[in-house]
C-alpha cells in the first residue's frame, strides 16, 4: 500500500490543515519596526500596526486563531504585577485592534503575571519571596481575564498552573456577563527548559536577573504522566473548554493519554525551544526545515492533538495552501 503515490494518499491517517493550527504572536509597543527574536529566527515582536497586519495575512490562509503576548517596557514591571491590572495595557489594545480589523480572528489572550512582575514569575510571591502565592494569585488572575473579556478576546488561557484558577475565572467571566468566552486552559504545562527562547522574546528571564528562573513548584515535573491525567480532569471539572498540553514534542505520549481521557478538544503547544532546535539545526545544514517542520506537526496531530500552538504557523499554512 505505499508503492505508489495515490495509494499512500488514500491510506494516509493524518492530515495537517491550516485550520489546525494557532500562531502566538509577540506585541511591542511603540517600535517603528519589527524586531527579530534572536533565538527564533523568523519571528518578530511587532507594534499593534504590524500585528494588525500579520493577523490578516493569517486569516487569508486560513489560520483560524491567534494567542497575543506583550512584552513589556521593564519600567512597567513590579513585584507585584500591577500593571497587568491597567485597563489600557498594550495587550488590551492590541486584542481591541485585531478584532476590530480582524473580527473572525479567534483571539487567545494569556491570563499570567510573568509579562507584568520584575521577578518573572507567574505569580506574586509570598512574603519571605520563597515561593509564588497561589490563592492571591488567583484573585488577580480573575481580574485580569475580565478585563480581556471586556476588551473582546475569544478565549482566555490561564498559562500560570496555579491551583483552582480556571474555577475562579469562569466565575469571574460569568459574573461579569462574558458567559460566551471560553477558557483554554494550559492544564498540563511542564516545568521545561523548552521555554528558553520565549522567555527572551518576552523579556521574562532577564527581568529576573537570572536565566535560571525556576517555576518548579507550580509547573509540572516532567517525570510524571499520572499526574496529567489528575490536572486534566481537575481543569475539566472547573470548566475548561480546551485542555491543553505543553510542551508539545517531547510530552506526545502526554497528548495521547490526555486524548483518550477527556471528550473536550485538546490543544498541544510546540514551544519556542522547539522551533529554536529546528532552525538552529537546519543553520548548521544538518536537517531539513521544511521537512522536520512538517512531520513535527504532523507527530502532534497523530497523538491527538486537535490544534497546535506553534511559531511555524504562518509557514506551515503557506505550505499546505500551495499543495492542496
Ligand atoms: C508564561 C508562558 C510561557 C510560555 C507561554 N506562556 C513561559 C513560561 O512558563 O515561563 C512558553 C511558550 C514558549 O516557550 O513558546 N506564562
């Protein structure tokens, strides 16, 4: 059944399409033009102009949804956060923008602290600073996803893995009448050095003084499978509308049993280190991009991944459309 060609096409089993997937984006404000992030080649921090921008040439290719994260002047970071409370903050203006241009873009807007706290944490710390507080965290992740509500984002995603705050935000949403946003939940999220390159592009590392931020006591152990099935199934009971599992290459054993254990859609984020290793690779001639990008996706979807979060997104989609 593989020697030829058809043959092969009508016994394939998994299929990539554009609509699969979801591209994360970087927002500055304020920079005339796009800056390149040095660990990913290709993807840019860019002002709400040019988002605006990318977000259409998007949609022409069928990518369905986008997930906004700011990165901030430090000037703007505490300890606490604060800022992330601000009602014109530029993550806010920029959901405001897209979808007012963009209107049939889904918009995914990250519920965590990290942009906003000098320490780059998810949270505020507790008062001897030695670990996150999850309960008055928690709080200020309520409010913090009503106001992207306000501001019209489709779906909220709690990045954070504090304890009980999917609950706390679907009351809060209803509460404030955003019943129609749904929640995708960053349930099973690894304590993982896959976020290296992220945390540059969003200046969460450095703010800390240190590349070596731990967020191991709230971030899962990657040792533990058992314990995926447990923050699933807790987030589900919440009211989690999408669970999602992250990283997504090295945990696919993850994605698969997440898939069989929940009836709800199941999202898979290909990280920042994911896409760093790929180009770093093919820089040096040692692989081949366009096709270690396609069967890396293609891997995702085959353990039961219903979308992917991935910074090849936009490539991905321009590829698929031109083969059809
Ligand atoms: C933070 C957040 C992280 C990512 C998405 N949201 C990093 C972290 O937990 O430090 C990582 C995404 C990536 O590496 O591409 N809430």
């Amino acid at each position: 059944m593989r020697r030829t060609a058809s043959l092969r096409t009508m016994t394939e089993e998994t299929v990539l399409r554009p609509a699969d997937l979801i591209a994360p984006l970087f927002v500055v404000d304020g920079k005339p033009a796009p800056e390149e992030i040095a660990s990913m080649p290709g993807v840019f921090r860019l002002n709400i102009a040019d988002l605006v921008k990318e977000c259409r040439a998007l949609a022409k290719l069928g990518v369905p949804a986008v997930a906004l994260f700011p990165k901030l002047d430090p000037g703007l970071k505490d300890d606490e956060g604060t800022h992330a409370l601000d009602e014109e903050t530029l993550v806010l203006r920029a959901v405001r923008a897209v979808k007012r241009a963009v209107p049939g873009m889904t918009v995914i807007t990250d519920v965590a602290l990290d942009p906003y706290t000098s320490h780059g944490h998810d949270g505020v710390l507790n008062a001897m600073r030695s670990d996150v507080e999850n309960d008055r965290t928690v709080g200020l992740l309520a409010k913090m996803a009503v106001l992207q509500a306000q501001a019209g984002v489709d779906l909220v995603a709690p990045s954070d893995m504090m304890d009980g705050r999917v609950g706390a935000i679907r009351r809060a949403l209803d509460a404030a009448g955003y019943t129609g946003v749904g929640i995708m939940a960053y349930s099973v999220k690894f304590n993982s050095a896959y976020y290296g390159p992220f945390r540059e592009a969003v200046g969460s590392a450095k703010a800390a003084g240190t590349t070596l931020l731990s967020k191991a006591t709230y971030q899962m152990n990657p040792a533990n499978r058992r314990e995926a099935l447990v923050e699933a199934a807790l987030d589900v009971a919440e009211g989690a509308d999408i669970i999602m599992v992250k990283p997504a290459g090295p945990y696919l054993d993850i994605i698969r049993e997440v898939r069989n254990a929940t009836k709800k859609p199941v999202a898979a984020y290909q990280v920042s280190g994911e896409y760093a290793q790929l180009h770093a690779a093919a820089r040096l001639g040692w692989l081949d991009l366009p096709r270690t990008r396609h069967e890396s996706l293609l891997a995702i979807k085959r353990a039961g991944a219903d979308m992917i979060l991935t910074y090849f997104a936009k490539d991905m989609a321009t590829v698929l459309r031109a083969s059809r």
